[in-house]
C-alpha cells in the first residue's frame, strides 16, 4: 500500500471532522452524555480519603466501600482525594490500591484514578507490550481516536516515564499499520471548525483515484469506507476505519468495540475497561444508546453477564447513570 494513501486518508480528508469537534461538544452537554453519578452533595476530599483508609484497615479490604466511594467520585475530586491521602497518611493511595485490590478490579480502578493523558499512556503501553502479542486494536484506538492536543500530552507521559512513544511503536508496530500510527503521532491535524471544502473536494478526488476502474456519485463518509474496505486491510484497515468512524460517530464506534470485547467465548476484559474508564464521563450515554440500537441488548445487561463480583459492581457503577 503506497503512503500516500496514508497520508491522504487519515491526516487530510479527516483532519476537517476531527474528533476534538466531537469531544468539545461532548464536554459542553457532559450532564447528559456522562454516565457518571456523584452523590450530592458530594462528601469533601479529605472525608473520602479517611473512610478508604478505613477500608485497608483490618484483617482483609472492605473492597464493596472502595468501589461504592471511587465509582462515584468525578476526575477533580478524585484527584483531590490523591492529594488528601498523600498529607494524612503519607502514602500515594494508587499504590496502597495496587497492593490491596486484585484481578480485573485492581486494573479498572487504578486506570480509572489517573487523569486522561496518564491514562491513555499507561494504556497505550500496556497495549504495545502486551504478551504474547502486540495489541494492535488498542493501540489504534488509543492513537488514532485521539485530537492533537491528546497526542502531545499522551507523548510527554509516555516518555517521562518509559521511552519514546515513536520508538515503541517503530519496534512493534509494522508495515502501513506502523507508517498510519507514526504520521498520526507526528502530524499536526487541523482541529478548527472551519472546513475547507476544496480540500475534500481533492483528497476525496484522490481516493476515488486509488479504487482503480470505479467512481463514487459522491463525496460523502460511506464511499471513504468503502474505498478502505476494498484497498487495505488487517491492522492498518482496522485503524483508517477506526478514524473514519470517530470522525462520524464516536459512540457507534466504542459500541463495535464493546461488542467485539464481549462476543463469543470468554471476555477482552482490557478492551471493556479501557472503554468504560475512558468513555464514562465523555459520552458513554451515547455508547449505550448505540448499543441497543445497534445489537439489540442493553449494554448495562451485557456487562453484568459477562463480568462479576466487585469487578462487575464498579463497572456498572461507572456506566448505569
């Protein structure tokens, strides 16, 4: 596959509907696409932090008061409760988390108490080192569905604290699938609402070009799919469409993810909790939505088959609103 396709379908028809349009909308209704709930009021930081030292305390974790306290906590609160038990117990809670939680919980709760750069970063990692294989589907999500400004932040992160994120993914990553995620990770997108309409107009004319022999009636999402279904495939198919499809619809796109997590035999319990702590208070009320309109089923009900135990409680917890 030429890099010119590379580069004219994931840097230029897509940088005039780039996700951060979407995200910025997201945030201004966030009361109604969070799923996130807090009590109200909301107990003070430092009251948190005290009864979840009260939980650690003893012969084994009260892990149900954790889960009841941190699943409904929204991101500056639960920063303030990292500072709090940072000044009254002298210890960094996420660390007391790791060493008192387990399983799938232990890995959902510790993402979910990071804020958004550290935790697309440490996911990202998990992802480009993941054993046996590398995790190509969630290293697409995780660069590919990302504005700009996130991949900066998520590129400092990263390389304070491992290597370089182009290094990384120089050494796992490869053929166009690489060449998609570096020029993602190196590339300046426009981001404003403005689009240039003779821009499209060119690029579109330039896919229409790679599917030798046909033509489209017009320029629209559904003919640059299609254009990606017929000329690529495997990772670096997986990652255009990953693009096309946030630039369209961001929540009709984590629904196919959570439902290929949670098809068939056995769970992809990284790929639920990476959605479900990323997505809970952006738009996961519109991933459920798309759900059930898409398969059918209630997410809500698909989680709580398809996990358990605490681990099941704080999900749903994050997600039921």
């Amino acid at each position: 596959m030429c890099p010119s396709l590379i580069k004219s379908i994931s840097l230029e028809v897509l940088k005039n509907q780039d996700l951060c349009i979407e995200i910025e909308r997201l945030i201004k209704n966030n009361h109604i696409m969070s799923t996130l709930t807090v009590p109200s009021p909301q107990p003070s930081p430092r009251e948190d932090a005290q009864n979840l030292h009260r939980a650690f305390k003893g012969l084994g974790c009260d892990t149900g008061a954790v889960v009841n306290i941190l699943a409904h906590r929204d991101a500056s609160h639960r920063d303030h409760i990292l500072q709090e038990y940072e000044t009254l117990f002298s210890h960094d809670l996420r660390k007391v988390l790791a060493d008192e939680l387990h399983g799938n919980l232990k890995k959902a709760v510790l993402l979910w108490m990071e804020n958004p750069a550290e935790r697309d970063a440490i996911a990202l990692r998990q992802a480009i080192k993941s054993v046996p294989l590398f995790d190509a589907r969630g290293v697409t999500e995780l660069i590919c569905t990302r504005t700009c400004a996130q991949i900066r932040q998520i590129k400092q992160v990263y390389s304070s604290k491992w290597s370089s994120l182009e290094d990384d993914v120089k050494s796992h990553a490869s053929g166009d699938h690489k060449r998609l995620l570096l020029a993602y990770i190196n590339t300046t997108r426009y981001e404003g609402p403005e689009i240039d309409a003779l821009l499209v107009e060119s690029d579109a004319n330039f896919i229409r070009k790679v599917k030798a022999g046909s033509s489209y009636i017009y320029v629209c999402m559904h003919a640059c799919m299609q254009a990606i279904k017929d000329v690529t495939s495997g990772s670096f198919k997986n990652g255009l469409s990953a693009i096309l499809q946030c630039a369209e619809n961001p929540a009709k796109y984590y629904a196919k993810v959570m439902r290929k997590a949670m098809r068939g035999l056995g769970t992809h319990d990284t790929a639920v909790i990476r959605v479900v702590v990323t997505r809970a208070e952006i738009d996961m009320q519109e991933i459920k939505v798309e759900y059930q309109k898409r398969f059918k089923k209630p997410l809500v009900d698909v989680i709580h088959s398809e996990t358990s135990g605490h681990y099941r409680s704080f999900l749903l917890a994050l997600i039921a609103g």
